[in-house]
C-alpha cells in the first residue's frame, strides 16, 4: 500500500479489540479493528487513552506492530511495566470486545518502506523490537528482498518477542538475518553475544558504512542513544540512523 | 457513547485525608518528575544566586556564601497542576524574605530564572512573608538533579510549577512577566485551593 | 534521568494541531541554525505540555500545551519550517 499521508488533524477515535494474545510472559499483543483508518506505514505508532469513571486520563504511545499490508486491523505489543500506570491494564484487564481510544497514525520521520530499499539494519531493545516488526512483516507482505540483519538485545530468550515468528521467518528467508544478544542470561550452549551492545559488537553486524544502508534503532533511550553513536562512529550518516527512544524504561 | 475504558483506574489510590487535598487533587506517594528540558549539572564552584532587575543594588551569592546563610526547615504539602500532592516533605532551605532583605526594591513582581532558561513569575507578596524558600535539601539529602538540585525556588502555597527547578536567581521587576507556562495557558497565580489551573480560572 | 524522546513521539499531539505531519516537516532551529526534521529533535513530554528541543543548543523549538479546548503553540525557537507539499 502507498500509504499515502494523512492531510487533515489528527483526531481521537474508538477502536475495538478483536484479538489478544500474549507474546511473553509480559508482553500481550492488541488487535483492533478501526473504522475508517487510512492505514498506516511500517514504524508509525498510535497514542492510546483511557478514561477512568472519574474523568481522570492517561495516554501513552504505542508502535503499530502489525503491517501496513493488514489495515484496517491495527495491532499493537504492550509490555507491562511493574509500575506501570497503563501498560498492566492493558496487558492484564483488556478483553475481547473492549474499545480503546486512539489517535493514529502518527510519525513518517520513523517509518521504512520496502520502495526505500536497503540494506536494512534493525536494532531493537526489549519492546523496542515492535515498530521494526511492522517493518519485518511489511518486507515479508511486499514480497520484497531487500538485505535485512535485524540485531535484537533482549535480556533473555524467553523475553524475545515474536520470537517463533522471527525465527522462521530468518529460517525460510536467506537475506534476512537475526542476531540476538541476551544480556542477562543466556541459553544453554549458546555461543552467540552474551553482552549489552557496544560498538564493537555493532561493528561486528552492522552493514558497511560503504554499502548506503539505512538504520532503525528503537528500545530504552541509554540503549538508543549507545547505537545510534556507534553507527555514526562507524561512519553512518545521521539522515540515516533513524532513532525512536521509548524513555528510560521503555514505556509505561 | 461513552469514553470511560472498563477498569480503567490508573495509579491513584483511596486516601483518608479529606481536607488536606485541594479540589481535584489525588493523594501520590512517589515523587513524579516533569521535565521540560535536559537536566543541568551547574559545578557548585561555578554556580550562583543573584537577585537583580529593579533594585538599588544587585546581589550575588556563590554556594559557599549561599550555604552559609540562615537556612530553616520547612514542611510542606505540595500540589502539582497535573493533579497529584504530596504530602508532609521536608525540606531546608534559606527564605526569600532572608534573601529579599540583602537588596533595595520597589518592585512588584518577582521573576525567577533557571538553568536551562525557565522561568516563572509571582507578585512580591506571594513570596514574603514566610511563604517561600531557595531550598537545597530535600528529605535531609541534597536535592537530586531531576528534582531540581542542588536549589530550587519552593512555593508550597502555588501550584509546584511555580517552585522553580535549578534556580539561579530573581529577577525583580516593576512589570509582571508571565513565565514559560504562565504564557502558554496557565494560570497567572496558580492557588491551588482556588483551583486556578489554566488562564482565566 | 530526565524523559527525552524523540521529536516522533511530539507527533501525536503536533497532527492534532497541524494538518500534516510536523515530523517529517525540516525546521531551522532559532538559536543556533541546525536545521532537521522534528522527527529527530529532543521531545520532552509531560502532563502539562510537550516541549520539543533541538538537540544541538537544546533551544525549545516547539512549546505546546493544550488548555481547555484550545492549543497554546509558541514556535519562536523555530525560525523556518520546510511543510512537505500535498502530494
């Protein structure tokens, strides 16, 4: 889909959950269907509120994990926070046939699609793996084969989101490649990166500089900010490290 | 239709202090910290406190003179425009009246400035009197950066977006200057038993 | 530590105000000349408002706060906007 860009403001509007299902033990992800949605790109996101009974409100952003190739489903990850405000609410309360207010979508400045080409370097944090999903499921959905390393730090296997998804998906497609890095504990016999990332360890699976490609970097901001000054370190130009910090925390 | 999210209760908590809350407070345990801007790290051996504008003579104390001063303890309730109090902090501090009584002025109208460029404004008699504070410690420790250390302007009486963070002085003034949120929307004054959020409340 | 996101995260609020999206929009920051997408500046975002700064002076380009229906907008940090055309 062109996706073409929303030219008028931006207003809050009611989605329904139709779907839930929980990717790991903490995180859940949300399909709504959303009337009249003009679609969105891979990398958008959508702010959400909730209003309790006394008027009191709370809105948080969340990535649109599913493709612009599903609209007008929108699905969204939300990991819960401990203390979290809105995120155990919507992992843990949220039903089938609940609706969430949203406005949406939001954001063209983080955004690939496939026309834009590559190579492609995904570097994802925690939940910061979503929005670089959507843009996974985009390539896939386009048909599109353009060079993709995507290196996920997670702090261990079992918080990998989407993890069977990914899995195949490296498995079945050549020019698509995963590297993990788990930074709290590894599985057993793992031999790969056991380390949270620093730029030798970008320089190890980061594209040359030389081959123009463009990168994504999503997740925590300390964990943002550490690749996205490798990247430039190693010769990437800023106009192509696009950044999408999620806070200290990576949420709420 | 309604908007209400089914279950939706957010943070807050029952609390059995009627009375202590002005309207359409809610009772936060935590210390939530509101960011406008990067959080400045001034070196104590380059910092200072000036009152100056509209005054006979200006005034400027480094941090070892500013520490020397009388400082008091002070227990405060404190209110902040985004809904939550907290109640019962202590903090120490030196008074403005302390401060205010080391400079000749006229002036009306008092404007704090920060580090990082914020700024908020109150009329002189809202900040004499005993009402208000350059405080450097909190809970018996420094203030931490976020909160606003290591001093910040403390105004438990006002909505706490007039308790400026990382002050570095007044600005004394015949002519009232709304600050950076006075000018965008919110209330000149900011009592918070009055309820004077926005502009125009 | 301080909430700094980027400008993308301001693009909520900023399509609400502008019929158009602000984050692929280049501005000129006042204060020093960078120029850059508000995508990629420093978004500051809280319960009263959302501040939005350029990341090399940290000049507040964009300050937004949204009172009783209405939008108050104070854009002297930034001193040119590139708007992308309709398409």
């Amino acid at each position: 889909m062109e996706g073409t860009a929303v030219q008028r403001r931006l207003i809050w509007r009611f989605g329904e959950v139709v779907a839930a299902r929980a990717e790991t033990a903490r995180a859940k992800s949300l399909t709504l269907t959303v009337p009249e949605w003009p679609g969105h790109r891979a990398g958008q996101h959508v702010d959400v509120r909730l209003t309790a009974d006394d008027g009191y409100q709370a809105e948080r952003s969340y990535s649109i994990a599913s493709p612009p190739e599903d609209s007008p489903k929108v699905t969204i990850t939300v990991e819960r926070l401990d203390d979290g405000e809105v995120s155990p609410y919507l992992v843990d309360e949220v039903r089938i046939g609940d609706r969430l207010e949203l406005r949406g979508p939001i954001g063209g400045y983080f955004v690939w699609e496939a026309q834009m080409g590559g190579p492609l370097l995904l570097v994802g944090g925690g939940s910061g793996i979503v929005p670089l999903m959507a843009m996974i499921r985009h390539r896939k959905a386009a048909g599109s084969a353009v060079p993709t390393r995507l290196l996920y730090s997670s702090r261990s296997s079992a918080e990998v989101i989407y993890r069977d998804e990914l899995e195949n998906a490296a498995r079945l497609d050549g020019g698509l490649k995963l590297i993990y890095t788990f930074t709290r504990v590894q599985p057993p016999g793992w031999t790969g990166y056991g380390r949270r990332i620093d730029v030798g360890l970008l320089g190890e699976v980061a594209w040359l500089a030389g081959d123009h490609p463009r990168a994504y970097i999503c997740g925590p901001t300390p964990f943002v900010e550490t690749a996205a000054a490798a990247l430039v370190s190693l010769g990437y130009p800023d106009a192509y490290v696009k950044t999408e910090r999620f806070g200290p925390t990576g949420g709420g | 239709m309604s908007s209400i999210s089914r279950g939706f209760r957010g943070r807050r908590e029952e609390s059995g202090v009627a009375g202590r809350l002005p309207p359409g407070q809610y009772l936060e345990r935590g210390f939530p910290v509101l960011s406008a801007g990067p959080t400045p790290h001034t070196p104590l051996d380059r910092w200072d406190f000036s009152i100056m504008g509209s005054v006979t003579q200006p005034k400027r104390w480094t941090w070892e003179e500013f520490r020397a001063l009388p400082h008091e303890p002070v227990k405060a309730d404190i209110h902040c425009v985004t809904k939550w109090s907290k109640l019962d902090t202590h903090w120490d501090g030196v008074s403005l009246d302390t401060l205010l009584a080391q400079v000749e002025s006229e002036a009306d109208y008092v404007i704090a400035f920060c580090d990082g460029g914020y700024t908020t404004n109150l009329p002189r008699d809202e900040v004499t009197g005993g009402k208000a504070w350059i405080a450097d410690a909190y809970e018996g420790e420094p203030i931490a950066p976020e909160h606003g250390g290591p001093a910040r302007l403390l105004v438990p009486h006002l909505y706490f977006w007039k308790s400026a963070k990382w002050v570095r002085g007044l600005r004394m003034s015949d002519e009232d200057e709304p600050g950076f949120w006075e000018s965008l929307g919110y209330h000149n004054l900011g009592d918070p038993w009055k309820e004077q959020r926005y502009s125009g409340d | 530590m301080e909430r700094k996101l980027d400008g993308n995260a301001a693009g909520g609020i900023l399509h609400a105000v502008f019929p158009f999206d602000m984050t692929v929009t280049r501005a000129t920051c006042a204060g020093c000349g960078a120029i850059g997408a508000v995508g990629a500046l420093a978004a500051y975002i809280h319960g009263m408002g959302t501040v939005v700064r350029c990341p090399r002076c940290d000049t507040a380009m964009i300050r937004l706060a949204y009172v009783k229906g209405r939008y108050w907008l104070d854009m002297r940090g930034a001193r040119v906007l590139q708007i992308e055309g309709e398409q």
